[in-house]
C-alpha cells in the first residue's frame, strides 16, 4: 500500500496502468472497489492498477482494505491523497461550495492521473464530476465513469409531477450529459438506470452509455437456524418483522415511518416489530430514540434497534430474518441497493413509488410502492403487510431475476469488459478473460 508521497517507483513510458478513482466515503464506495478487486484476483489481471482515495478510506472501508491486501499483488497500490489535498478540497455545506468542490477534486483527478501516468481510468462516482467534465479541464487519459443519478428521463415514469424547478433540472442535466459523451477522452458512461440507458440510447443512439448492475450477491448463503438468529435480535416469535436497513436519516424516511406507524391501529401493531439497523450520528439517534420512546408510550409494538455499521458478510442475515424491508426514502433519485437485497432474500419491499425505486417496484412486482412523503399512504401499506401474509406480495421469480440482473459477476465482467475494448495500445498490459456481459 502506498500514499501519494510514496508513489511507485518504476513508472515506465509504455506501461499500462488502470486507476481507481474515488473521493467519497461510506455507504457502497468500499464495496463497489473491493468487488473490482476480487474480480480481478479471479480473473488473474496483469497490469498496474492503482486505487485513489481518501486517507480516511483505511478505517472506514476495512473490508475492501482487507481484501486489497490479501490479494498480495504487487502491481495493485492503494493511493491516499494527503491530508493538506484533501483540507484544500473544501467543504460541501452549500451547493455553491458543493460545486467548488466538485471542480477541485476533478483538478485531483487529473493531477494523479498525469502523476501515475495513468492510461485508463476508472471513476467511480461520476454524478460529481458532470459540469467539470463537461466545461472544465480535459482528462489526461481515457476514462470511463459509473453514473448513479439521471432524472432526465423520469417524465416518463407513472405518476411524475412536474414543475418548473424540476424541467430546469432536467433541462441542465440534459446538456450537460450531451457534452460530456461528445468528450473524447470519455470511453464509457456506466449507468445504473437502465431505462436511462434506453432513453438516451434511443433518441440519440449513443453507443457510449451502458447499462451497469448494481452489484448483489443473487444466491445469498442461508442461515443455518434463522429462529436462532431472530431470537437472538429478541424478536418476538408472534411478531411480523418489518426491517429497515441502512443509513439512518432523514433521506431514509425513518421520521415519516415512525408517524405512520403511530397512525396504526394499537390493536395492529400488537404482531408488528420494527427492526432499525444502521449507523447514524449522535444527534440524529438521539432524536429517533426520542420518537420511539413516544410511540411505545401509546402502542404495543416491539421496536428493536442497532445503531452500527454491519459488515457486507452479514448483511443479507437481517434481511432473511425480515418478513417486510423498508424503503420509505423521500423523494430518491437513482438506484438502491436495499431493493436489491430484498429480491435476493426473496422479500417484498414497502418503498417509495418515486423515480427510479417506483419504477423498478412495478416493473419487477417487489412488493407496495406508496408516496413515502405522506406517512398516511405509509400507514395503508403497513396495514396490509400485518392482515395478510407477506407471501401474496411481490412475485419471487421476478425478485430472483431482478437479483441475477444485478450480479456482481455481471458488475465486474461490464466493467472489465470496457477495459479490455478500449484501444489496444492502451490495455495491451491489461490482460482480461471477460465473460459476455449484456
């Protein structure tokens, strides 16, 4: 592992080098590099690969560290840019900051490409870096990018509101994603919204944005003694488990969940229990506890609670001891994962029918998808998973395939696969068995 004073010593003119670019944290970053690492153990890559983040990267995304480091490659190097670069970046309180900020990590980028003598590169998260791409300076080298957030295409979608700040929107991402696939440094454009894939492709027909899987484990290994496990977590064996997962904000809709819980009839929440996994600051677990306390005032539901990070190994547990996964987020733009994880354990989902999530819920049967924002449609929902049994919900085959769409092989073998079609001087030391990847 190495850190940005300490680059590697023995950077040739010729050699090919693929780097990993990533100045976020949390939530999927660490996951979504450590599958690209272990794909490339399997598929036994021959190159340079350097990964770029954050000094903190190490002690947040101890998984995929882990995994860097038992792959013993000497030809893959962990990157951190220094902690004076990473302070000059900035804040990101205020969209005027958020922007400076945005343009001050594409300059890293293409700082520690044309140190690294980078000749392709992977960004992992593009939505950053649009307006910088698209009127800032050029890469250096050939990149691709995963792109997680269009809307430009969400007027398509049932049930779309529109307004004059969201055609305003859509207008800017419009232009801004046009010039960026007219950039020629830019191989490909790495969706995770296929229907934004087809939009685009069909009325421009670009052949530069391709649709990428959000990666999930589709066959999740089962627990051995899921009434132990349960038990354990002190479920009580009467109770219908409703879980949410993830990280505990107000994006996640945990407020408008707890009132309409509240709306629930006492006699209702007699066999119901919610279980809260996720980590959250201080102030914000504060004020949930304080909800929560309120409501077991006046309601006899179970409500359990673990505030903590949970490994990726252990995650897919939670969800198979859940009857119900929760996905109340307000107003959501893009992907989730949390949709995905439940097709995998086979369990419906209560979600919110806006953008992407709505979509995908009708268009896969995954279960109720209801405007989150008003916690009475939330209430309704609810209802309905306790009077009847979870099983009339959803569509299981629809679920599984929803999860084989998403694999992590199929993840790793799109994204190897653009890195083995660029120019062949440019991969020509990047050595890939790809597997067809639709």
């Amino acid at each position: 592992m190495i850190n940005s004073t300490s680059l590697p010593s023995q950077i040739t003119s010729n050699q090919s080098r693929l780097m990993l670019f990533d100045m976020a944290l949390g939530g999927h970053h660490g996951n979504y590099i450590q599958h690209l690492i272990d794909s490339a153990y399997e598929k036994k890559i021959l190159g340079e690969i350097d990964i770029v983040v954050l000094p903190q990267f190490a002690s947040v995304h101890q998984d995929a560290v882990k995994a860097i480091s038992d792959f013993k490659h000497p030809q893959i190097n962990l990157v951190y840019i220094s902690i004076a670069e990473e302070a000059a970046l900035g804040s990101r309180k205020s969209g005027f900051d958020r922007a400076m900020r945005n343009f001050r990590e594409w300059e890293i980028f293409c700082k520690y490409a044309q140190k690294l003598q980078t000749t392709y590169a992977l960004i992992m998260y593009l939505d950053t870096y649009t307006l910088p791409i698209a009127f800032g300076k050029k890469s250096p080298c050939f990149f691709s990018g995963i792109y997680f957030r269009p809307t430009f295409h969400y007027s398509t979608f049932t049930n779309y509101q529109s307004s004059w700040q969201k055609n305003i929107q859509y207008w800017r991402e419009k232009v801004t994603i046009n010039q960026i696939l007219h950039r020629p440094q830019l191989h490909k454009l790495l969706c995770l919204d296929p229907f934004a894939v087809k939009a685009l492709q069909f009325h421009q027909h670009n052949s530069k944005m391709v649709h990428l899987a959000d990666p999930v484990s589709p066959n999740p290994p089962l627990l051995d003694n899921l009434s132990s496990f349960q038990a354990k977590l002190g479920i009580e064996q009467h109770r219908r488990v409703f879980l949410l997962f993830g990280a505990l904000d107000e994006r996640k809709g945990i407020y408008q969940l707890l009132d309409a819980i509240e709306l629930l009839p006492p006699e209702l929440t007699q066999n119901f229990c919610l279980l809260i996994v996720g980590k959250t600051n201080l102030d914000e677990q504060t004020r949930i506890q304080s909800k929560i306390a309120a409501l077991r005032q006046t309601h006899p539901v179970q409500i359990l609670e673990l505030y903590d990070f949970i490994p990726e190994k252990e995650v897919p547990k939670y969800f198979q001891a859940a009857d119900v996964i929760l996905a109340p987020y307000q107003c959501h733009v893009g992907m989730s994962g949390i949709l995905l994880l439940a097709a995998a354990a086979g369990k419906p989902v209560l979600s919110s029918s806006y953008g992407l999530m709505g979509k995908l819920v009708r268009h896969h049967r995954l279960g109720l998808a209801v405007d989150s924002t008003v916690p009475a449609e939330i209430t309704q929902a609810l209802s309905r998973y306790v009077l009847e049994p979870p099983t009339t919900f959803g569509d299981r085959n629809q679920m599984s395939l929803f999860a084989e769409q998403n694999s992590i092989k199929l993840y790793s073998s799109t994204i190897f696969q653009c890195i083995a079609g660029i120019d062949q001087q440019v991969s020509s030391n990047i050595t890939v068995e790809v597997e067809h990847a639709s």
